[in-house]
C-alpha cells in the first residue's frame, strides 16, 4: 500500500532563514516527491544559544522566504508551545496532524553524525523517517553508533519513503550552498548586506527591523 505522499519537515532557528536552507529544500521536494516541506522554526533551541530575532519574526521571514512557492509551508507549533523545542514532541504533534502519512525529517549530515545526543533520539524513527541531506565529498564514519545506525536503518531506495510511515534513513545529495545564519548576523552586524544570501523580502524585514544592525555577537 502507498500511503499520501511523505511530508518533509525542516526545522532550524531561521534566524535568519537564506538561500542555503531553501535550495536544500526544493530539491528535497522535488527530488523525494514529497506532498510538502514545512518550515518549522524552533522556539527554544535545547543545544543551542537561543535565536537573536524573536519567533514571531522568524516565522514572519520564513512566511516571506518562501511566499508563493508551491509546496513549501510555514509551520509555527514550536514557537506557539511551551517548553524546549524538541524534535521528537514536534514529530509527536505531527503525527497527530498526520496520523496516515510518511513523515520525512529533514537534517543536514552535521546535525545528523551526533542524533545520539539528541533528547529521545530512538523516538524519532517511531515517528518518521529521517532524511540526511548530503554535502558532497563529507565522509559519513565507517564506525561507532552512527555507522550502526545506518547499518540497521538505511536505505537507497526513495519507495521506502512512500511505503512506510517511519523508520528509515535516506541519504539525499544536495546543492551546499556555503551560507550560515550566523556569518549573515556578523556581515548585517557589521554594516553589510544580506542581498544575493537571503531572498529579498527576508533583506527588507531585516533592514525595516534593524535586528541583527542591534548586536554584533554570533
């Protein structure tokens, strides 16, 4: 039986959201045939030092990013619940949304060589399927907890993505583009400007706001 077409789910801070999540994004859309990709912006990142901009405007530069892209879907439940945004309470709301479907989490390889760290990580594949976009060149480990992992998990094959709801790992090369949110604060922080990294009505929120011209930290 195949089930609706996966949902891909990319979570992140957003702060600010650029041209490297989104190209990742639409070939993972396109690439996987998945339904839709949400953008959900995390509220309280638990690894992390918390977001410079709020989550309101976060979302409100995720919904400007990505206005009038077919497929793409800004989703807001972290920031509208309480606690630390962990990424298995978030797939946990999800499948409630989406009790039939496949449900593919989108990480890049960095985050993804340390889910062992992550809270209730063996819950995630209880609740979906965990998409691994690909740098070229990166060499996952040939040994240790990840390589076991994708030992037991992994597949090559996009089907299992349609045919299960959960439960797999896929790997899926994509174009890097070599932005980061962080080096965007630093440039806008220190007088530049964000054209030709972020789309534009992200660059015009972020010069109405002046929120990353308030800090120069990271």
């Amino acid at each position: 039986m195949t089930l609706p077409g996966p949902v891909g789910i990319m979570g992140g801070t957003f702060d600010p959201i650029h041209y490297g999540h989104l190209r990742s994004a639409y070939e993972l859309l396109h690439g996987l045939k998945l339904a839709e990709v949400r953008f959900v912006p995390s509220a309280r990142p638990p690894h992390r030092q918390g977001p410079q901009a709020d989550g309101r405007l976060r979302l409100r530069m995720v919904r400007a990013a990505i206005a009038g892209t077919p497929g793409f879907v800004a989703d807001d439940r972290e920031l509208e619940r309480a606690g630390p945004s962990y990424s298995v309470t978030t797939l946990a709301s999800l499948r409630e949304d989406f009790p039939e479907a496949s449900l593919c989490m989108i990480v890049g390889m960095d985050a993804f060589v340390g889910i062992a760290d992550w809270f209730e990580w063996q819950t995630l594949f209880e609740l979906a399927h965990v998409v691994v976009a690909q740098r070229p060149g990166f060499d996952m480990p040939a040994r240790g907890q990840v390589a076991d992992l994708i030992a037991a998990r992994g597949t090559d094959d996009v089907e299992a993505l349609r045919v299960r709801a959960f439960g797999s790992i896929y790997m899926q090369a994509v174009t890097q583009l070599e932005i980061s949110s962080t080096d965007i604060r630093l440039h806008i922080g220190n007088g530049g400007d964000g054209r030709f990294l972020l789309p534009d009505p992200v660059c015009d929120i972020i010069q109405e706001t002046k929120i990353y011209a308030r800090s120069k930290t990271p």
